[in-house]
C-alpha cells in the first residue's frame, strides 16, 4: 500500500509542476541585439513602456544581450535564433541585416537612425512586410540641421571637422552627407576619424594643428560611450562641436540637436509589447520620429567665447547654465 500510496503521491506531484513548468515556458524573451564595445544597455523609454502594457523583466519578461563588433552580429543573432527568443531588438543597420539573415519568422523590431528604406531594411514604411518593423529616429538624416546651427553659431568659420568611426559601417554615406551639408555652407570638410581612446587624443591634436574651426561629432555607438572625453577634448582644444543627443549637451558639449530618445525607445517599446500580444511586423508601419529636440549648453558657450544668438536661446528645448 505504501508504494501504491507513494506512486499516486509523485503522479499527483507530476501534474501539479506541468503547469508550473509551463508557465515558465512561456515568460517571453527579448533579444537585444546591437554593434559596440560595452554592450546595450536597458533603454529607460522601453523598460516603461513594456511595463506599462504588462511586461515587466524578472517577473514575466526577460532579455537576453549580445553586442560586439559588426563582423559578429552573424552569429550572435544566430545564437538568439536558437534560443528561439520571442522578439528581437536591433539597434542599427549591422544589426539589422544579420537579424534578418538569421531568421524570417521571429519578429525584429529596429531602433536605426537612418532611412529603412534606404538600408534595404523594408521595401514600405506603411507595409513593412515580412518579419521586420521598427523606429527611425533620422539621427543619422538630421546632419544637415546640425552643420547650420554650427554655422550661426560660428558664421566666421570656413572649415568644418567630421569626427566619425573609421569602423562604423555608416562612414562613407554619413561623410557624403555631412559634405553636402558643408558645400551648401561653402564650408571646407576635413574627415576626421577615431575609433580609439588614443587616436581620440591624437584627432584632436590634428583638428588643432589644421586650424579646423568647427567640428560635427558623427553619430556612433562608440562615441556615446566617450561622450565625456569627447566634450573634453573638444573644451580643451577650444573646438565649438555640435552632438547628436542631449547627453552629450549635459556632458559639457556645445549643443545638440535630435530626436527625443525617451520617445523613440517608448515607441519600440510599445511595438514589441503589441508583437508580444500576437500583432504581425508585416502590420505595423514603421514608425519615424516626430519630437525633436535642440539642447544648448550656454556654459560651454561662454568657456569658448562665443555669443548664442537670441533667436537660438527662444527655440532651444533648453538652456544649460
């Protein structure tokens, strides 16, 4: 009878721990995808969005990282594909493109500053099709609106600087943009590159010895993570430089002039929250960004001697003093 008891008893367990099991099965996993040294991190805009449509990470969400240089996003998407993750999030073309080569049925939705349609990401913004969605933030468009502000900001510049990556995929299309910009200007462009902490150090070096005026930081995983040695320089070299996001304005930069990154990563955020729920890429336009904002560091102004012009003060999102 014991044994008999005892059999009942672990069947009786058994069935009690397949819900269990079960359950756990199904808390989704997010796979965050992205080209840089230190990894992505948690975007605050996303974490807020995904917990206000009910996913919440360590209770029914979890993510899984992976980063690294562009030539390992193959296999690192690869390796989210076996884990059979229930969406991925890539950030930036390299990402992109390797997702998409990795698998046409997870989901992906991109967080990319570029043009989708452009990078080959989607044939139609309003139909994106397939298994890919996301958010454009035009970073990488808005090249243009940054090169001007510069420019009334130092209307007696003749030269421009263009700090980039020489390892970021984007260089040679960002560089033919920023050279548009400047030849609209009639402004010398002088290319610029660092992909290093020493070669940071001797760029700077060489934007002094070539007397370049003005500087455009280009957009860059990389250089966000040395957003304070990058204002430093740029202070220490006396440079007027112009960023791509705000935190680069409250690292002590210039100024800066782009999207509202709360309201870009709150976008992709709510896309993956509605694919978690059972919605289709294939249905979701991709979304562009519609709130910009232009940061101004009048501290850093008046280290460099220079006057912001009132006009910019009235239209800036806002002053730091």
């Amino acid at each position: 009878m014991m044994r008999r008891r005892e059999f009942i008893a672990l069947l009786s367990a058994a069935a009690g721990a397949r819900p269990l099991a079960a359950r756990a099965q199904q808390v989704p996993v997010i796979g965050m995808l992205a080209f840089g040294s230190t990894g992505p991190l948690r975007q605050p805009g996303m974490m807020a969005a995904l917990s206000e449509n009910g996913y919440v990470e360590g209770r029914n969400l979890e993510l899984d990282f992976r980063w690294g240089p562009p030539e390992q996003m193959p296999a690192l998407a690869a390796e989210l594909v076996r884990r059979k993750v229930a969406v991925i999030f890539a950030g930036g073309p390299p990402a992109v493109r390797a997702a998409m080569q990795a698998t046409t049925i997870i989901p992906i939705v991109f967080g990319i500053g570029e043009d989708p349609i452009k990078e080959g990401l989607v044939a139609n913004l309003s139909r994106p099709g397939g298994n890919v969605t996301g958010f454009t933030n035009f970073s990488n468009q808005l090249v243009a609106k940054r090169v001007d502000l510069l420019h009334q900001l130092v209307p007696t510049a003749t030269q421009l600087g263009f700090l980039a990556n020489s390892t970021n995929p984007n260089i040679e299309p960002d560089t033919a943009d920023v050279r548009a910009a400047a030849d609209a200007l009639g402004l010398r462009l002088q290319l610029v590159t660092a992909s290093s902490e020493r070669e940071l150090e001797s760029a700077f070096d060489g934007i002094a010895r070539q007397g370049i005026e003005t500087l455009l930081v280009g957009v860059d995983p990389w250089f966000r993570e040395q957003r304070q040695r990058i204002a430093s320089l740029a202070a220490r070299y006396r440079v007027p430089a112009s960023y791509e996001r705000r935190d680069f304005a409250e690292a002590g930069g210039l100024f800066s002039y782009g999207t509202d990154v709360a309201e870009s990563q709150r976008q992709e955020g709510i896309y993956i929250a509605r694919i978690l729920r059972g919605a289709k890429p294939a249905e979701l336009p991709v979304q562009q960004a519609t709130k910009f904002e232009f940061i101004i560091n009048l501290r850093t102004a008046k280290a460099l001697g220079l006057t912001v012009p009132p006009t910019m003060l009235v239209v800036a999102d806002q002053v730091i003093e």
